[in-house]
C-alpha cells in the first residue's frame, strides 16, 4: 500500500510539473500572441483605453509622446476592469514640469500605455 501511495504522488508532481511549464498556462495568465491587450485611441477629447487582457489593470500610464524631444504628456488611470473602457481627458495630461497639455497644441506623435495586471504582468503597447 505504502510502495503505491509514493507512486501515486510521484506522478501527480509529476502531471503537476508538465501542466505549469505548458505553453497553454501563460496564455491563461496574460500573455497574448500578436493580439493587443490594452488598446488606446485618439477620441475628440482625449485618449480612450479598452482592457482586453482579461484581467483588472493597475497603474495604467499614458504618454503622449512628442516629436520635438520634450518631455511626453502624462496621465495616469489608476485602475481598468476587464473589459471596460475609460478615457483620459487631454485638459489633464501633463509634462513632468506641470505644463497641463492645451488640446491646441502641437500634435503628438505616438500614444505609449503601460499597465499592469493584478498578477504583475507588465503591458505596453505604442500607438502611431
């Protein structure tokens, strides 16, 4: 009995271990291929974020790169549920010296959004 009980439990570490290094487990976890998790677009008041990572988003960081070699506009959502939508006014980005962005300025030239999930994986998606 005992010689089939540690028999037992060796192949359950073992079915345990092959099931934790499947490539299946990171995509559950987050991890996509070649499909975008965060998606940002430019709305008439600002930019729009869609959650499509599947799970809730934490510090979710906007930029508002310019092309001038001056520091981005910035705006900060502080979290995202999964499948939910929310926008980041342009009247409340700023530069990293408190300049607020006027929706008159000079056009940006690419939108950065980094966040991160409630496991600690890490996004970042750049939009033209």
């Amino acid at each position: 009995m005992i010689r089939q009980t540690s028999s037992s439990l060796f192949a359950l570490a073992l079915i345990g271990q092959l099931a934790c290094s499947n490539a299946a487990v990171d995509k559950a976890v987050g991890t996509t291929s070649g499909v975008s998790t965060i998606v940002s677009a430019r709305t008439e008041r600002g930019i729009e974020i869609e959650n499509r990572a599947g799970r809730p988003l934490l510090n979710i960081r906007v930029e508002i790169e310019r092309g001038d070699n001056a520091a981005p506009f910035v705006y900060t959502l502080p979290t995202l549920d999964t499948c939910a939508k929310g926008e980041a006014p342009f009247a409340e980005f700023r530069a990293d010296d408190g300049t607020l962005m006027e929706s008159g300025s000079a056009a940006g030239k690419k939108i950065k959004t980094t966040a991160r999930d409630t496991l600690g994986n890490r996004y970042e998606v750049t939009t033209p």
